[in-house]
C-alpha cells in the first residue's frame, strides 16, 4: 500500500483485519503542539476569517473567495516575475527561463479561477452588486503590478493608491523600473542585437509600444535556431507568458459579459468596451508580429 506524506506520524495499531476491512493501517496521532504547527505556519485561522459577505446572497461568497485568490495569485506570479526581470538584467537567462517557468503554473490557476464563477447567474450577482459600492478589480494594486511589470504603465494608476501606503509605494518603484519585457530588450543589446539607445533607456514611467526594429532584432534571433541559442528560448518563454496574459484577460471579458453584460463597471470603467480593448492588447507586441514575417 502507497504511504502518503500523512503516514509520517505516529501509527496506530489496527492490525490486519482493519486493514483487510479497508481502514488505513496507520493515522497521524497529533498532540496540540504538532496540530497547531500547521495552522501557525500557514495563518489558516486569519486566512478563514477574511471572508466576510455584505449581503444574504449565497453566490457573494464564491466571488470573495474566488477574489481573494486572484490576489494571492498576483502576488505569486509578481514574485517569479521581479526574478525574472532581476535575473534578465543580471544576464542570466537560465535563471530568467526558470522563474518564467515557474510563473506558468500560477498563471494557469489564474486563468482557470474564472470556472469558480462562471455560474453566477445576472439576478444573483445583481442581488450583492450594490454591496462593493464603488469597488473594483481595475482598482486592485496587485493586478495593476503585473501590469506595469508587462510594460503598461500608468502613471494616474499609481497616484490612485497613494492612499495605500504600502500598495502605493509599490506601485511607485514598479512604475520607476524596467519591467519584464524591457529587461529582455536590454540583454539582447547587451548581446549586440540592434535594439536601439532610445528602447532600452527610454523613460520607465512611459507604457512600451511597439517599434519596428525591436521586432528586426527579435527577427534575428528567430533566424539562429540552433539548440543552444538561449535568446530564442528566452523569446518562446515570454510568449507563453504572454499568451496566458491574453487568456486570463479574455476570460474576465466573458465572465463579466456573462454576469452583468454591458452594464458600466462598478469602478467607473465601460466594462465591456475597456475589457475587450485590453483583451486585444498583444504582450510582448513584436514577438507576435514577427511571425507574420517569418
């Protein structure tokens, strides 16, 4: 029989015919110590508490929970993207490609969140929507990191948070600093592809477009498909970050175009319109647009 990681505690005798019957043959025996140890590490009894519903509507509590961990979430993926951006930046692309791989999986989680409410029906949102006020995700200090980490960068977006001391501050120093994508530009500089001075030092605080000799350059790497070429892995790594970027915003498009339709943003956003023009905003611009060419 296959030991799980709970059969590492102290065993309890039940002997072979508890076992023939189907109980396990052996029980983790906790003492209060060893049960609190777990609660202590991951904070489960505040984590449990933050859960607060405003109204009677039962659907209001998938949509905190399903928030909240859209949030924790963020700030996963925000953490593999710093060190991939710090490791671009350092030259090491083996460690960049590891942190980008390691975001993947948090990004797909994210992406698959939306499933938790994909049922919520127009009349049972409507019944709690009041509740959040003026609330909304476009106001999330989290989301809007990720964002300026992927290079759409927004100054007023910022000064919105000042308010939050810490979510503010962090914004401010994401907004001041290269992002992502910008560290990539300047390794392959730094490597003698023709990325041009007024790309790779232009001014942070400024949301990247797209320049037609980027995507020269990005071209030449595509152009060297020997195995050994880190820039081209480097490239298809970003593009699959890049590619879940689009799908979680499409998702959010369809969710919130299935719960509420057309009806203007509680935060004061179009909803619709605003999500769908961000939905068709490429990351990474020119490593799409290079394939057209290819």
């Amino acid at each position: 029989m296959a030991r799980t990681a709970y059969d590492q505690g102290r065993r309890v005798p039940g002997g072979a015919a508890a076992e023939e019957a189907g109980a396990p043959s052996a029980c983790p025996v906790l003492g209060t110590d060893e049960a609190a140890a777990y609660t202590d590490y991951v904070h489960t009894e505040t984590l449990l508490s933050l859960q607060r519903p405003r109204t009677g509507e039962p659907a209001e509590l998938s949509f905190i929970i399903t928030t909240q961990v859209m949030e924790l979430l963020f700030r996963l993926i925000r953490h593999h993207w710093e060190q991939a951006r710090d490791a671009l930046e350092a030259g090491d692309t083996a460690a960049a490609l590891a942190a980008l791989r390691r975001g993947t999986g948090p990004q797909d989680v994210l992406v698959e969140s939306w499933g938790m409410l994909s049922m919520l029906t127009p009349a049972e949102f409507d019944r709690f929507r009041a509740s959040l006020d003026v609330a909304s995700g476009v106001q999330s200090a989290g989301y809007r990191q990720l964002e300026f980490l992927l290079g759409n960068k927004s100054a007023g977006m910022a000064r919105a948070q000042r308010g939050l001391p810490v979510a503010g501050a962090g914004l401010e120093r994401t907004l001041a600093e290269p992002g992502l994508y910008d560290a990539a530009l300047r390794l392959l500089a730094r490597r003698g592809l023709p990325v041009p001075d007024d790309v790779t030092e232009r001014d942070w605080t400024r949301p990247y477009t797209a320049d037609p000799r980027v995507e020269r350059a990005w071209a030449e790497v595509y152009a060297d498909e020997r195995p050994g070429n880190d820039l081209l892995r480097l490239a298809e790594a970003l593009l699959d970050t890049a590619e879940r970027v689009t799908r979680w915003r499409h998702r959010h498009l369809m969710a919130v175009k299935r719960s509420m339709g057309a009806k203007p943003g509680t935060g004061g956003s179009s909803g619709l319109d605003w999500l769908a023009r961000n939905a068709a905003r490429d990351v990474f611009p020119e490593l799409w647009s290079l394939r057209t060419g290819v």
